[in-house]
C-alpha cells in the first residue's frame, strides 16, 4: 500500500498520540490508528480538523507526489 498521509510522521514530530487525536477529534482509536497506517484515509473534511487539532497547515499531512 502506497502512503499518502504523513499522520503517523507529525504526531511523532508532536509528541503526541494516537489516542489522543481520536479523543480530541471523537473518533475511535482504531479509526485514527488506520489512517496512521494508510490503511484507509479520512475525508477531506477530516483532514481540515486534524490539521486545526493539530495547528499544521493541511498541506503537511500529505506526502508530496512531487519528487
């Protein structure tokens, strides 16, 4: 599986955990564990809130298809 968000990457950046993003966002942690995997990826909508939690702009939350 290819990787498309940097979740995982700015939470370790943070310090901050997984658990703790599912509880500030009221997402299970399972949920937020996948999307730290690439398993599945969250909405767009998502992605503007966890950029908001987690004060970055959306942008950094991506992997760039730019080499």
């Amino acid at each position: 599986m290819k990787d498309i968000n940097r979740l995982k990457v700015v939470l370790v950046e943070q310090k901050r955990t997984g658990k703790w993003l599912a509880e500030a966002l009221g997402k299970d942690v399972a949920t937020v564990s996948r999307w730290c995997s690439n398993v599945i990826q969250p909405s767009v909508e998502t992605f503007v809130r966890i950029a908001e939690v987690l004060d970055v702009d959306v942008r950094e939350l991506f992997v760039s298809t730019k080499k």
